[in-house]
C-alpha cells in the first residue's frame, strides 16, 4: 500500500462549527485543539511520520483582538494538558513559522516543547504557528542572499539547496494535503512543500474530523496514481 509519510492538514471550520451550536468562536478552537491530541494519535497509529497542522497563519492577526489572544493561549493549555503524553508516545514536536511576532509567553511554551521532544524519535507533530509560505520563501531568498555576500554560500542553488533554508528544511516532501470544512483553498501553506502533493477536501469542519474521516482521506489517497511528472508504466 502506498504510505503517506507526511500528511499536512488546514484545520477549517472551527468558528463556524462553535457558532452552529450556539456557541462562541473560541468555543470551536477549544475543541479543535483537543482534536489534534486525537488525530496526531490516530495519524502515527496509521504510519504517518511527520503531520503538519496549520495553528495560526500570518494572516490571523486580522481577527477580533479577543480571538487572537484566545489562540495565543490555547498552546500553554495543549501541552499542559497533553505534553507528557506526547513524550510518552514518543512524539517530537517541533514548530514552523515567524515565532518572533508572537507574545514572550506563547513562543516561550512552543519552545518548550521542541525543546522537551527535541530526542524523540517518533511521530514528529510540527506546528505551523504565526506561518505563511510566502514570509518563509522570502526569508529563505535573503538568508540565502546573505550567506552569498559573506561568502557562506556560492550564487547557483538548486532545488534541495533552496529547500535547506526553509523551515521544513528537515521534513520530506507533503505526500498529502488535507483542509476541512469544505473550502478549496490552499491559504498561503506549505506552497513549495506541496509541489507534488495528493490535495483532498472535505466537507467536516476540524471539530469533527474524526479517525474514521482520516482513515476515508488515507484510502482515497492510496487510490492515487502520483507520478511526479513522469508516465505511467505502459
Ligand atoms: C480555522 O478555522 C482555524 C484556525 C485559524 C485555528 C486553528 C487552531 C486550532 C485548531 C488549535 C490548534 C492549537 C494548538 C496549540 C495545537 P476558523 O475558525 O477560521 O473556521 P471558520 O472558517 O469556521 O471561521
């Protein structure tokens, strides 16, 4: 069977789904934090090795002042909450994104984290936080610039040595991408990771993407053809 070896997921609906129920906005990112604990779970009981969620883009900061903050607080309860189980399971986590722009205490705690699973071997849970795929490729063109000018780097990189300034510079390509909630957007998220990625939509918000939409997503994957612009075997 075809392996997806790193599944990135836009976690869409949260708001909408909270709102359906009568509830507040941050009512549905409560529940969509506690439904990464059970879909990292499930991913790494199903093969996967590296899982890439999209938490806060760089473009969030346009929510009201109270969301914000809302999802700025919600990882100090995550990994209270789940951080000795995931070192249990052997997970590492490790975050992508701008960390510098977020408050003192939130980027504190995500390094924490990294800094607790930085030894563990297993599924490695990345957190896209404060993340943009277009910050990350320009950040990447001037660190590149500027290890030319001081002479770290010679002009004339290819595609690795490019993807080696990135974030993701030590995960594999995304084999599959997945966003809920029925949009068909990719919202600035891992562009060039996804070069070649299978990209599924589904109609269930974050709250409700359960193991069982999960196994769904990895079966349609498997009945993929990927051919990375080559031609099938006559
Ligand atoms: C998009 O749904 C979701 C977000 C911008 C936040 C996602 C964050 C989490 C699920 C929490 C993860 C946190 C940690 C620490 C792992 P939306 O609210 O924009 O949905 P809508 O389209 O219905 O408004």
């Amino acid at each position: 069977m075809k392996q997806c070896k790193h599944l990135a997921i836009i976690m869409d609906g949260n708001g909408r789904w909270a709102k359906a129920q009568g509830k507040k906005r941050t009512a549905g990112h409560l529940v969509g934090a506690d439904n990464v604990r059970t879909i990292a779970i499930a991913a790494n009981e199903m093969g996967i090795e590296y899982l890439t969620i999209y938490a806060f883009s760089t473009e969030n900061w346009k929510r009201s002042q109270d969301e914000v903050e809302y999802l700025m607080k919600l990882p100090s309860y995550f990994f209270k909450k789940y951080m000795q189980e995931f070192i249990d399971r052997g997970f590492r986590i490790r975050m992508i994104g701008d960390l510098d722009e977020l408050p003192k205490n939130t980027k504190k705690v995500l390094l924490e984290a990294e800094e607790l699973s930085k030894d563990n071997t297993g599924l490695s849970l990345n957190i896209a936080m404060n993340y943009g795929s277009q910050r990350e490729i320009v950040q990447a063109v001037n660190h590149y610039a500027s290890d030319v000018l001081e002479g770290k780097a010679t002009l004339g990189i290819d595609e690795d040595g490019f993807a080696s300034y990135l974030y993701t510079k030590d995960f594999p390509p995304v084999d599959l991408m997945i966003r809920t909630s029925g949009e068909q957007r990719i919202s600035n998220y891992l562009l060039w990771q996804i070069a070649y990625a299978e990209l599924i939509f589904v109609q269930e918000s974050w709250p409700e993407f359960t193991e069982d939409v999960l196994k769904r997503c990895l079966e349609e994957y498997t009945k993929r053809d990927r051919r990375f612009g080559g031609v099938k075997d006559e």
